[in-house]
C-alpha cells in the first residue's frame, strides 16, 4: 500500500483544460472517490495516475517515488475499466493469471493466487467459463479478481459498475467496499454517480471543469458544502436556491422573508445589504404533520405537482415566483393547485455568496 500525491497536476488536450493544477493526497489504505459530471477531468486524473496519460503539468508519487513518467507496468497499480476489457477467448483462469504469467510468475505461485482472487469474488466456480458465458455481474468480478490477484499498490477503477442494471449496482457497491477493506490496497475510484460516492467512499474529492471543489467525507461534503456546485451536485432531489437580500436580521427573498437566528444574524453581520443565494435541501421543508425542529418558519404556497417515492413523497411547492421542492416521510396526496402550508428548518440554511462561497 502507498500514499498517493498529486502535486499541480494539469492536462491540457488543445485548448481544453482536462484536469487544472490539481493537488490532491490520497492516503495509504485509503478508498477515495472521484466525483463529478462528464467531462469534468476525473477519468484523466486517473489515467495520469496510471500512467496512461503523461501530464504537461505537475508531478505524481507514490510514497516518496516521483512515478510520473513512469510507464504504467513499472508503477505497480491495476486497473478496472467500465468496459471490464477481459479477454473473450481466455477462459475466467486464464484472465484472472494473465498479468501474472506477464510477470513470469511460477505456476504454483498462479494457481494459488487466481484461486485466492476467485475466492475472494465468490467466482470460483467459474474458472472454467469463458466470459460469453458470464453474466454482466460475474464479468466485474472477474476484472476485479484480474486487477487483485497481483496485489498491487494501488487499486484504479473506472466507473466499473456503470454498466449493471440498478440492482446489481446495489449489490456489487457492497461488495467492492468490503472487498477493499479486506486487502487494505489503496483505491482510486471514478464514478459520476452520488449514491455509489456516498456510499462507498472513505473521502469523496468532488470535481467540476478539471478543478477539485471540495474534498471530505459524504457526511462532510452533504452537510458542510464549501461552494454552490457541490451544494447543487450532492443530493437528490437538488438543494433548492433562491436569492436572497441580508436585511435587519433577515433574509428578504422579495415573495417571502426569513427570520435569521441569532447565531446566523451574527455570522452575516458584515453583508448587510448584500444579496446572496440561500440554499435548503428538500428533507428541510416539511407540511405542518410532519414538521420537526425548534428554527421553522411558516409559508404559504400552492402545490405545483408531487412524486410518489414509495417511502417518501417529493413536493413541487410554488411560494410566489419561487418553487421549492420538499421530501417529506410517507406518502401524500392533494389537488394540484391547492393551497399548501410548509414550513422551512432555518437552521439548515446554507447560505453563498456572490462568487459562490459558502459563507454559512
């Protein structure tokens, strides 16, 4: 196991910015995710860290070793594709030794340790089989049992399980993650998907246009966001935002005005007269039967729609100009269009400034 270290790291491909003089410290043993939309550069920072991009900027290592013009068969990783990218006419014994046998190792030394891996994923009874054979989720086993049986220093994945359906999803996220705990490698995962960084991750670095915004746990980067894109990115349904006047102890959003705690007040003592965006997540905003917290504030509004979750229902409330969306426990009907009351937690405000900071 290692500690990896990005020191500015940039990518530039012609006048695109891949990835942005990242610094970045991932720690030995550690499960870190790279999160963020399409095109935000998590993919490249892997592949620099692989080897499999050079940077035009910056420097990579691996403990102290400076790896970053080292080809990749000399940085002692492995790599899981979203394509998985096993071979169609080995069989699941023969992918599972393939980089052994390319480091020449002794054949009891292979049998043993492609066993070990197959033991591991719980695929050791398809060692016979040949990937045509296998089901989508048995294919990323095997990919994952390719990538350990190595033991390598550190564990690259490439958003691995975006191609199983929702289910397995659920199920190989478990499995990864007690996986990795098990053999304790240091593990580099991409994904764009919240619900598997949340839920997988030990820190989450969170990306957007080549830059890391934030890096923290999921309960630091959900609770604590230090800027408007990763208030916005994490969570589902979004945080809802809305601009908002600092005002004599209140925040003046013209259809509506929330009373500011004390504690708050204080904090936005030197942006009077300022405007700034106000966001609250959706699991803030209750109906009267549901309500709970010491910080509510009444509004009036009219229900726009609502969705049906099974175990939560999801309301589209219009306050004036302003549409809010609420989570509330359970299920919760009404006519479209009628007036509804819902009542807003203050003291799970966030509130950002102009530049998109996060000031509360």
């Amino acid at each position: 196991m290692v500690e990896v270290k990005l020191e500015n790291l940039t990518k530039v491909f012609g006048k695109v910015v891949a990835v942005d003089h990242i610094n970045l410290t991932v720690r030995d043993g550690e499960f870190l995710v790279l999160l963020g939309p399409s095109g935000c550069g998590k993919t490249t920072t892997l592949r620099c860290i692989a080897g499999l991009e050079a940077p035009d900027e910056g420097r990579v290592y691996f403990d102290e070793e400076d790896v970053t013009y080292l080809p990749p068969r000399d940085r002692d990783i492995s790599m899981v594709f979203q394509s998985y990218a096993i071979w169609p006419h080995m069989s699941v014994y023969e992918n599972i030794a393939f980089p052994l046998k390319m480091r020449k190792a002794p054949a009891s030394e292979i049998d043993e340790k492609v066993k070990w891996a197959a033991e591991l994923l719980r695929i050791g009874e398809l060692l016979d089989r040949y990937p045509h054979q296998l089901s989508g989720g048995q294919r990323q086993r095997v990919a994952v049992a390719r990538a350990i049986v190595v033991e390598p220093k550190v564990l690259l994945m490439d958003e691995p399980l975006s191609n199983l359906d929702a289910l397995l999803r659920v199920l190989m996220r478990s499995e990864l993650k007690k996986l990795q705990r098990r053999i304790k490698v240091t593990t580099i995962y991409v994904t764009h998907d919240q619900v598997e960084a949340m839920t997988m991750a030990d820190r989450i670095a969170v990306m957007n246009e080549g830059r890391i915004m934030q890096v923290g746990s999921s309960t630091e980067v959900y609770d604590r966001p230090e800027n408007l894109f990763v208030a916005g990115f994490i969570g589902s349904p979004r945080m809802n935002f809305f601009d908002a006047t600092v005002r004599d102890g209140e925040l003046d959003a013209e259809d509506f005005k929330l009373k500011l705690t004390p504690e708050q007040a204080r904090a936005l003592s030197g942006m009077e007269g300022k405007t700034v965006t106000v966001g609250i997540r959706p699991e803030h905003i209750y109906t009267p039967d549901s309500a709970k917290g010491e910080s509510l504030q009444e509004l009036d509004g009219t229900l726009d729609f609502f969705e049906q979750l099974g175990s939560d229902t999801v309301l589209h409330v219009r306050v004036g100009g302003k549409l809010l969306l609420a989570k509330i426990s359970g299920r919760y009907t009404a006519d479209l269009g009628s007036r509804i009351k819902v009542l807003l937690d203050l003291s799970k405000l966030h509130i950002f400034d102009k530049a998109g900071r996060s000031v509360l």
